[in-house]
C-alpha cells in the first residue's frame, strides 16, 4: 500500500486520532512509511475521514 499526503491538508488532526501509528501531524500530516503494512485498516478509516481529501491510498 502507498500512502501519501497530498497539499489539501489542513492539518486538522482526524488523520492522528484514527490512526496514530502512521499519521503525525505538526502542521501538516506527514506519513510514517514504516508503519503503514501494519496498519491498512486504520489507514482507509483515515483516509475516509479526511475533511479535504489529502490522503491518498493506492
């Protein structure tokens, strides 16, 4: 899974409370690769719940 963080961010945080293992947000969201193969599910639910769409998952 490739996740990225596109330049919509707000840095609004949803991102970090649904899925901590792979999102900090200090401004923005920034994605922690090595945890990502671990954490798929929580991703998506992030993914979903971004406010603007900045997650991309592929």
């Amino acid at each position: 899974m490739d996740v990225k963080v596109n330049d919509s961010c707000i840095g609004c945080g949803a991102c970090e409370s649904i899925c901590d293992a792979v999102f900090r947000v200090n401004g923005v969201a920034v994605v922690d690769a090595s945890a990502v193969a671990d954490n798929e599910d929580c991703i998506k639910e992030a993914a979903e719940a971004c406010p603007v769409g900045a997650i991309e998952v592929a």
